[in-house]
C-alpha cells in the first residue's frame, strides 16, 4: 500500500472508465512502494481524435518531478506505457542520487592520520 501518495486520474472528453481507473491506482501504488519521494501522481485520459488516447502522467514528490505521455488505440496500453515510462524516470533519477553520493565519496577518500 502506498504510504499517503494521492493519485489522481481525469477522464477528458470520455466516460469514466472504473476498471481504467484501477489499473491507474494499482499502477501508481506499485511506484509510490518503490520510489518513497514520490507524493502525487497526476495521470490524464483523453481521446486522440477518435482514432486512439493519449495519455498523460505526472509524478510529484521531494526532490521529484517527472512527466510523461504516450498514445495508443487502446486507453488500457497508453496508460501501461505511461506507467512504465514514468517508471524509468524515476528508477533513473533515484540511482543519480544515490550513485553520485557513492561516487564523490570514492573519489576523495579519508586521510590516513599520521601515527605517534
């Protein structure tokens, strides 16, 4: 269960899908586990002219803002690639922090203390 990350999903133009709207949650409950900084997701259904949907994603948190959109003919694959999308986002900016903290901290490494 995510810990206290709201998401939010706007249906433009079209019906109010409720099993959509459940793979969403599920979707973003599974990133809000993983990637704890992240406190909103904000994702946007739409018709893409009738011939498909676009689909929008936005993940806020501390340190974090990542965005996203894909379109497909189906809504239920446009939103699985959003997810994905904004899944590498995240797994790419957390191993920046954490990997840049580890790398500077190589680079200069304690200094020996002369013995007495």
């Amino acid at each position: 269960m995510s810990k206290g990350a709201t998401v939010v999903v706007h249906f433009r133009d079209i019906e109010t899908d409720e099993p959509l709207r459940d793979a969403v949650q599920r979707g973003c409950d599974h990133l809000a586990e993983e990637f704890e900084e992240v406190t909103r997701f904000e994702v946007t259904i739409s018709e893409d002219g009738g011939v498909g949907f676009d689909v929008h994603g936005h993940a806020t948190g501390k340190g974090t803002d990542v965005a996203t959109h894909a379109s497909a003919e189906n809504a239920r694959a446009a939103v699985d690639q959003v997810i994905h999308k904004i899944e590498r986002q995240l797994r790419k900016l957390h191993d920046k922090r954490i990997f840049s903290q580890r790398r500077d901290a190589q680079k200069d490494p304690p200094k020996r203390r002369a013995t007495q």
